[in-house]
C-alpha cells in the first residue's frame, strides 16, 4: 500500500491540486466546482476520489497534491468511516497544515448521525483543522470553498514567507468539553 | 347497500373524471354543475338513478372505476396449472358467462348472496363479485380479478380469507385446471406484474431484445453498447481518480438490469432466517446455531429502479448479490431466505416458499 | 451569514489574522453545534430513588398507566412554566382560562374537520413523581362536540405535562421558587385544538413549547436500549423495527423496513453488554446497531458493527448511509418527528424519563 506523500514530486509552480476525498453522494463535486470558481491567487487544479489509496495506474500523470480536504456528511456515518480509513494511508507530513476536514449539513441537527465529539477527537489526534460549513446555496458553497482556499494557498506556496507549518502552530484549538 | 358502493366509488374519484365514468356506465349524458361541492354532486347522482339501482348495477361501477384506474388497487398474482387445453380458455365472452353461472353456486355454501358483473377490457377479462355476508357494505367481501386469456396468470385483489377457498375453487373448475398457487407477487401497476411473470427470461440486460426490438442475436458479443452521455460538463480543472471503477460499476449495472426502465413494483420483501453475519464485533454470536430472524421490505414508488440506483449512487457495493439482481427474473417479490441443512452452515439458498 | 462576508472580504494585507482564524473561530462557532452526546446513559430509575418512593407510598406500585399505553402522542419540550402554582383551587382557575382562551380563538377561525373544543379541565395524575426534583404530572383534558354533528360530548384532546426522574434542575436555585419545570409535554388531539393549547401555555406562563424531534443517533441507541429490555421471554409475533430513509438522490426508492424477532435481538444485546449494571455506554449501542447493519450488508463490507453489517452481509446495501427515521421495539415506538406509542404500561415510566432526559439535554438556560 503506498502513502500518499507530499513531497515525493516536483511541484507544479502555477497550479495548486487539491484533492478531495469523500464518499459518494457527499457533495464531491460541489465542492470542487466552487473551488475552482473562487478567488484564489493561482489557478486551482481538483482531484476528486472515494478513498485512499489513489489507484496506481494514473500516478505518472498526476501531479504533486498540495493540499488534501476530507469531506464528511453529518447525516451519514458511513462517510466518517471511509474518512477514518482513507486518514491512515496519509502521510504524517499533510498533517502540517496540509489537509483539512469539510464538514457537511451542520443545519440540521435533527438529522444527524455522526456524533460531533468522535469527530474533533479524530481532528485534535491527527492535529488536522475542521471546518464546518454547507453546500445547499451558492452563497454558502463559495463561502466554504474561501475558507479552505486561504489554506489552500499556503499549502501550495503562494504566499510569499508563510509556510502551513507557521499557521499550525498558532492555530486556535477547538473548543472541547472541559471548557 | 347499493347506493353505498355507488358513494363509496364516487368520493374516491376526482370531480373531472365523473362524467367520463358515468358515461360508460350508463350510457348516457351526465352534466355536473361545476360550481357543487364533491358531495353535493354526489348526492344529486344517486338520486338521479335511484330508482333502478340493482347491486349488480352498482358493482358495474365499481368494476369500470378498477378498470380505468387499477393502480388505485393492490392485486396479486396467481398461477393456473395442471390442466388440458381447452376451448373456452381461448374466449373470454364463454369464461365470463361460466363464472357468472358458477361463482354463486360455490358461494352458496356460505349461505350468501353473490352478485356478479364482468367486462371485457383490450381483450382481458374483468370480474367484480360481491358476497353478501351482513346487510352492511363490506369492502372485503368485494373481489376483483382479471384475467389475460392464453395465459396461465390471474391477478385478484386482496379480499377475506373466509371466502378464499371456494373461490379458488370455482376459479379452478371453471378455467379448467387443477391447480391454483399464490405465485408471491403483488403490486398495483398490472402492466408490470403482467411483464415480470410472462417474461421471466428476458428480463435484465436480455430486455433490449424484447422492449427496443433490436435484430441481433443475443448471443453476438460484437454488439456495442451506447454509453449514456455524462449528465455534467468535463471540468478539465476537475479530475476524478476512480473514474474507471465509476465506468466499470455503470457496466456491470447495466448488464445485469439492463439499459431500459424496469417493470413497476412499489415493494420487494426479504424474510431471512440465517445465521447472524454481524458478528466480527460481537465475539459471542459467532457459535449461535439458532438462525438469526429477520424482515426487510424496500418501498418505494419503483423499487427495482431504486435498487440499481442503490448501486449506481455508491449506497450499495457492485456487484449486487442475486438476491437483489435476479428480482424481475424469479416473477416474485416475496422471497424467503433459509439457511440450508446443519451440515452446510455456511450456505444459504433460495428457497421456494 | 453576514459576519461571514465581512471576514472574506477584508483586505489581504494581514492574511493571517483576519481572513484564516477570523474566519476560522466566528463561523465554527456558527456552525459547531455543542449539543453533547452523553457517552453513556442510566436505563432504568436508580434503585436509592426507588426505595425512597416505595416504602410510604405502597399503594402506588400498582399504577397501571392505561391513560398513557396504546396512544400515540406527540412529543413537546417546554422551558420552565412562570409562576404556575400547584394548589387545587388555581387548576379550577386555569381551566376556566383555557376554556375562554378556546371560545375565542372558535370565533376567530373554524376548522370543519376536527372536533370542536369547549371546555378544558386540569388535574393530577398519580404515579409519575418519582424523583425528588420531580413535579407532579399534570393532565389536561378538553371536551367538547363531536365533529359528526350528534352533540355527543367527546375528548378533543389529551395532554400530560411530565417530569419524570429529573436528575438536577437546570433552573438556577433562586429562580426556582417562580418557576416550575416540566421537561416533556404529551399531546394527543386534533392539530387545530393542539395549537390552541400550546398558544396558551405560551402567553399564560411565558415559555416556549416546542416540538421535540428525535436525531438518527438518539433513536439508535433507543432502539439499542429497549430492544433488550423484556425480561421475559417475548412472543414471536414481537419486532424490532427500524426504518430508514433512503437518499433522494436514489430515485424509485423511498425507504427501507428492517424489522428483526425480538428474541433474536434481545439475545444479541444480551451478548453485547452485560447485564448486571445499569448503564448503558455508546460504545455498545454503536455496536448492537452496527451489527445488525452489517449482517444486513451481507446479503444485499465495511468494518461496520453488528446489526449494520449483518445487514450488509446478506445485501450488500449500507444502511449507515441512510438516515434512520422511525424505531419500534416489543414496549414502545418512536419516530423522529416526535411521534410516540408505548405498548407496555411496565416500562412506561423508563421510557418517559428517557425522554424527560433527552429534553433536559436540549434546554439551554
């Protein structure tokens, strides 16, 4: 099985990649559109999957992935689990500001099958940021495909003297239960 | 009693459509005053023909109503056997006149009145027949059948199971076979349970040849498949590294459902009595000898198209197992799973029941 | 929404600050929803409670709860009812109230389907009071004119305001003295007549009722806790039932029944957790429903537990994708709109303080 490394490629210098991983069904798509319609600094290439490992044979074209966004629905458990799963065949290294967790139809709280604590706990253990967002409006798809640009410029060294590493460590942790 | 069923069919129907049943009921012009409500125009009907209102009369109704809207209805499929080729099998007007005369005879066991009424309908026989158990109107004791001539398949709708054997028995001896099984099939679209239990074996990806007529003979294999066009545009910024399985796992539904619409079925039911399979976390159900209960029915408002949309969505894994694929093929629609006999644990088999 | 904008839209000349963590800190609180699940939760009433209310009171065991078993209801949540007094005299006194209250809103609007209300009556009723922190339940019932026409005297409607087994009262110890806290309100009536009574408690004590709506995973471990709960052995005809509704996105398929034997899943839940103590952990409730999906799986793979998997087994189909909408067991059954019907009078009083828990939980002082 190979790990899905970040280093192991030339970077591309003009585009960033982002790779999406989700389970079907879970607004994979969306997602990407939304991203490659907003407002970054630099052309955005997406690579969608369901799981981790990438299958082999396209890994001469592919290009190195700066970035990771893991999606994961809340009224699903199902896509939390292949999230849990695909998690362990990810280098250590995207840890670093490289990845990030989208969390999908937080509105509804009567609808909801993943329990919230599991998942921060998953996030505080592999020290990867979550961000909480929908995807049913245009206004709300733009404003979650923004967020995870920011990052996404960084990761990809489109900022001049920030690295993921510096926003890592003054990142504010999540609120958890002993507060 | 007889203006209850009257009612009773009145009220199911929309305003717009009363005329037009009305008509062939009785033959005649019918104006509504569009401006009454439902009832009041109801009301005003039955006194319109109350005088000669025979139960018979109002049963007619009833039957017309089943044949212009049957999905309104549940009907189930039964299966005529073990009998010789006969005449009047052949001519629904016989068969019609021979049930009028026998289903009140055998009803007349019971002690009770039977009305009878039939029509023939694009060639298919219709029957409405009403036992009369308690001056009250019973919609139970209403039973409908149809039956397509030259086929060995009757649909009747659900009705009490008190009157179920010497109906089946008239049924029996007026058709002229000795045997009639319940074949487990149910549903409201008729068309669709018609298609599944006469096409059992062109079913799947083998109804191209029935349903688009296509030449070829269904054993080339140089016969391309037109693939569907993508529903979205190419992004070329968005890459989709499991497009290939995506591909794959399209082919193989469509193989196994086929690329046209599948017939109509609003309910697939699964009895499972089998060992239990959940129990990798549950170390202490592994050496459970009693098989493991349970019931599961999809519904919907066309199940076998939902299945291959379970398949093609990602909620279920390709390939399907065959109890879920092989559906249209088995003509039925209530299964029940058993574990095969102690020496084979492991195994489990359909069976027939 | 707009505090949102105004983050993205700041300049880029300090992107850390405003744009990353700005964004990052307001809006997951946006988002994040706090509302805790407990790891594990108590089944049955603690047995100090019980002794406490068994000894002075030995006539009460005998409550049988018929009023309450074979109905269903709709669920409510309330927040703290303002200065509602407990005393005799005052139940006359809101029953004359909610009876003008109901003879207005008659004048205002006629709803011709339902029955027409006329008259409400308060009262006690016996045997819900359990814990110390406990109200008195109390039952409204309001009579009046059967829809047919025929002047007969009918029920409109029925409701029982609860508190069953209250663990600590959220309301402030100064406050309590003005304030009365019923977590869970039961209604059974017409929607009209329902929302002429919720209207009332509304402007009368000033609180807010609220529909009580049940998540896929409170239902999950519902499922789990009582689907093990006779002790006796149950009747065959007896199921366990959970329906799930499948995606839109699936077209032709509106949702799937999966109803097991009773027996059957008494006896796994039996295996799963051990039933000398009380407390059931979500660890186990996870497992006994994961199970049974993936048993399922197999006839129509995924490291799901138990009831899933033996699901998936058979089916290969993946019910925890699919969100869990209504669960029936052999004493109760519960849909996640707020419907409720309990089957069995011996397990009423678990049940209702589940719910008076699940209530508590939601409310925010």
């Amino acid at each position: 099985m190979s790990l899905l490394r970040p280093l192991n490629k030339v970077p591309h210098g003009q585009n960033a990649t982002v790779l999406i991983i989700g389970s079907e069904g879970v607004g994979k798509h969306d997602l990407a559109k939304a991203l490659v319609d907003g407002d970054a600094e630099c052309p955005v290439q997406i690579r969608t999957a369901s799981i981790l490992p990438l299958p082999e044979k396209n890994d001469s074209e592919r290009p190195r992935i700066d970035f990771v966004v893991f999606m994961v629905d809340l009224t699903r458990v199902e896509s939390m689990k292949s999230v849990l799963n695909s998690l362990e065949q990810l280098d250590a290294r995207y840890s670093l500001g490289k990845s990030c967790f989208a969390i999908t139809k937080v509105n509804d709280p009567d609808r909801r099958s993943v329990a919230i604590e599991s998942l921060m706990e998953v996030s505080e253990a592999y020290g990867i940021t979550a961000i909480f967002g929908e995807l049913e409006t245009e206004e709300e798809k733009q404003c979650l495909a923004n967020r995870i640009l920011r990052m996404v410029e960084v990761a990809s060294g489109f900022k001049p003297n920030i690295t993921p590493l510096l926003l890592e460590t003054v990142r504010v942790p999540n609120v958890t239960e002993d507060l | 009693m007889e203006t209850l069923i009257v009612q009773n069919v009145l009220r199911r129907c929309r305003v717009s459509d009363i005329p037009k049943l009305l008509n062939e009921w009785n033959c005649s012009e019918v104006q509504i005053d569009k401006s009454q409500t439902k009832g009041e125009i109801i009301r005003d009907i039955i006194e319109l023909y109350s005088d000669d209102l025979t139960a018979t009369k109002a049963g007619d109704l009833q039957l017309i109503y089943a044949t212009k809207f049957p999905e309104k209805r549940k009907w189930s499929c039964f299966h005529l056997s073990g009998g010789q080729d006969s005449e009047h099998k052949l001519d629904p007007w016989k068969l019609m006149k021979d049930l009028k005369k026998q289903l009140p005879l055998h009803f007349g066991r019971l002690k009770s009145e039977t009305y009878v009424s039939g029509r023939i309908v694009d060639g298919a026989l219709w029957m409405w027949a009403y036992v009369k158990q308690s001056d009250k109107f019973q919609s139970s004791s209403t039973i409908m059948f149809v039956y397509y001539p030259r086929t060995p398949y009757i649909f009747i709708n659900h009705f009490r199971a008190k009157l179920q054997e010497p109906f089946m028995e008239c049924l029996v001896y007026t058709f002229g076979y000795s045997k009639l099984t319940n074949m487990q099939l149910t549903g409201t679209h008729l068309e669709s349970l018609l298609q599944l239990a006469l096409n059992k074996d062109s079913q799947g990806s083998f109804s191209r040849f029935r349903l688009k007529k296509v030449q070829a003979a269904p054993l080339s294999t140089k016969m391309p498949l037109k693939r569907k066009e993508p529903d979205y545009e190419p992004n070329p910024s968005i890459i989709c590294e499991n497009s290939r399985n995506k591909r794959r796992k399209l082919e193989i539904l469509d193989n196994t459902f086929g690329t046209e619409a599948q017939p109509v079925l609003e309910e697939v039911e699964y009895k499972l009595e089998v060992r239990f399979r959940g129990s990798e976390h549950v170390p202490a159900m592994v050496n459970r000898a009693q098989p493991f209960r349970c019931k599961f029915k999809f519904e919907g408002p066309a199940v076998l198209d939902g299945i291959k949309n379970l398949g093609k969505s990602g909620l279920a894994t390709v390939p399907l197992p065959s109890i879920l694929t092989s559906v249209s093929s088995k003509a039925r629609n209530h299964f029940v799973l058993q574990d095969s006999s102690l020496a084979d644990k492991s195994a489990t088999r359909l069976s027939q029941q | 929404m707009s505090n949102l904008q105004r983050n993205t839209e700041t300049p880029s000349v300090q992107p850390i600050r405003n744009t990353t963590f700005g964004t990052f800190s307001r809006s997951t609180r946006r988002y994040t929803p706090f509302t805790k699940t407990p790891k594990s939760r108590r089944l049955c009433i603690s047995t100090a409670v019980r002794d406490i209310h068994r000894t002075p009171t030995p006539s009460q065991q005998t409550v049988d709860f018929k009023g309450l078993t074979n109905k269903t209801w709709k669920v409510y949540r309330l927040t703290p009812l303002y200065r509602f007094s407990a005393e005799t005299k005052d139940q006359k006194w809101y029953g004359r109230l909610l009876s003008s209250h109901i003879e207005t809103e008659n004048q205002k609007s006629f709803v011709l389907d339902e029955d027409i209300p006329e008259k409400a009556i308060f009262s006690w009723y016996k045997g819900l009071k359990v814990g110390p922190d406990d109200e008195e339940a109390l039952q409204i019932i309001i009579k009046g004119k059967s829809r047919n026409g025929n002047g007969v005297d009918v029920i409109v409607l029925t409701a029982f305001l609860l508190c069953v087994d209250l663990e600590d009262n959220p309301v402030d110890k100064e406050l309590q003295q003005h304030f009365t806290y019923y977590p869970v309100m039961i209604v059974k009536g017409p929607v009209h007549s329902q929302n002429i009574l919720t209207s009332w408690l509304e402007r009368q004590f000033d609180c807010r009722v609220n529909p009580s709506t049940f998540s896929s995973l409170q239902l999950a471990c519902i499922v789990a806790m009582w689907s093990g709960l006779c002790t006796k052995p149950i009747q065959k005809s007896k199921q366990v039932e959970l329906l799930y509704k499948v995606p839109a996105e699936c077209e032709g398929m509106s949702k799937i029944t999966y109803s097991l034997c009773a027996q059957d899943c008494k006896d796994l839940w039996d295996s799963i957790h051990d039933s000398g103590s009380d407390e059931f952990t979500e660890v186990e409730t996870q497992t006994f429903i994961r199970s049974i999906e993936s048993h399922f799986y197999y006839y129509s793979k995924f490291d799901s537990l138990s009831i899933e998997s033996h699901f998936y087994y058979y089916s290969k189909i993946r019910l925890s994708a699919m969100q869990l909408y209504r669960v029936g067991t052999p004493v109760m059954m519960l849909g996640s709109e707020g419907r409720l019907k309990i089957f069995s009078s011996q397990h009423a009083l678990i049940i209702l303080r589940h719910l008076t828990e699940l209530s508590v939980e939601k409310f925010v002082p």
